[in-house]
C-alpha cells in the first residue's frame, strides 16, 4: 500500500490532480498568420501590409492535391473596402514544384513581391530560390526578376524587416545554406530597383 500512496504521490505532483490529466501547452505557430478554405483550396497568410488606404496580403494556396503550393497576393483598398485584385503567381519554370509568397512592398505606385520557390518536392533535394516580382497597383505588368546569389539555398523569415524598398534597390536579409554544409548563415543582399 506505500507503493502506490508514493506512486500516486509521484503522480499527482507530475499531472496536477484534475482527474490525473497531464497539462500541455500550446505553442503560437510561427506561419501562416491565417488559414482558410476556398471550396478544394486552402489559402495561408503569411504577411498583411498597410500602405495609406491600401493593404496587401500575401501567402500561399494549397491546391486540391494537398501537396502544391501557390503563391498569392491580393491588393484590398480599406477606404471602400473592397478588393481590388486578387493574383496567384505562376512558377517561374514549369518544372518547379511550389512557390510561396511572403513580403510585400509599395513604392512609387508600384508594388514589390517577395516569392520563394521550392524547385523540387523532396526537401532534401529542393533548392528554395528568390524572386522579386513588380505589379503596378491595378495588378498588371507583371514583371519578375530572380535574386542573383551563390548559395545553394536561400530563404527570407517572416519578419517585415526582411524585405525593404526604396528610391533605389531592394534590400532582402535572409538565410542560406550552401550544398556541402549545414551550417546555415545570415546574408543581405541589394538589388537595383527596376
């Protein structure tokens, strides 16, 4: 009978004593912001930018395999709240397997997307590639141009900070592995405005 009052004891300090259920803890995730479905498609927000009336959103939509990603952005104006466009990016090569939209920027009547490409849907094998891609803010004229690094991989966290625009470059703060190492390390890079 010690036994158990000791067992019972271990237990009650261990669980609490609410019916012996263990305590767990949640833990806030760190992306997407937002998660909703579309008939067969789920979208995740990863970003919500406000610039004077306007908001941009960008994310990810999760098509009817389960498996792809896409990215989107939508351009909303908060004055009339009503939306103003809503895109989905294509891949830049056919052969890549997902893309993902994170940052968004505007800047002189344009607006900058930040999109992260997944070129293969083995991880281990996947590089993730950088591109910036220009709308103006009716969303036409598309234009986008890839980050030029040396990196075997590279990815752009979340953080607003990672992705800034002014009068003349586009400045990304990001991380990169190279293919023989798992060391991961910080980078910045510019590109020129376009």
């Amino acid at each position: 009978m010690k036994r158990f009052k000791k067992l019972f004891v271990g237990l009650v300090l261990v669980f609490g004593f609410n019916g012996c259920e263990a305590k767990t803890q949640t833990l806030p995730p760190k992306a997407p912001l937002d998660v909703s479905r579309l008939g067969n498609v789920y979208e995740s927000v990863y970003n919500k930018y406000s610039f004077g009336s306007l908001n941009c959103i960008v994310g990810k939509k999760i098509l009817d395999d389960g498996i792809s990603e896409r990215a989107f952005i939508k351009v909303v104006d908060k004055s009339i709240a009503i939306k103003n466009w809503n895109k989905e990016l294509d891949l830049p090569e056919s052969y890549f397997f997902q893309n993902r939209a994170t940052h968004c920027a505007f800047f002189d009547d344009n607006i900058y997307v930040l999109e992260q490409v997944d070129t293969q849907s083995s991880q281990s094998l996947s590089q993730t590639l950088l591109y910036v891609c220009k709308f103006n803010k009716n969303g036409e004229n598309k234009m986008c141009k890839i980050v030029e690094n040396n990196f075997y991989t590279s990815w752009v966290e979340l953080e607003k900070k990672n992705f800034n625009v002014s009068n003349d470059s586009i400045e990304i703060h990001g991380k990169f592995k190279n293919r023989n190492s798992d060391n991961i390390e910080d980078f910045d890079t510019k590109m020129k405005l376009f």
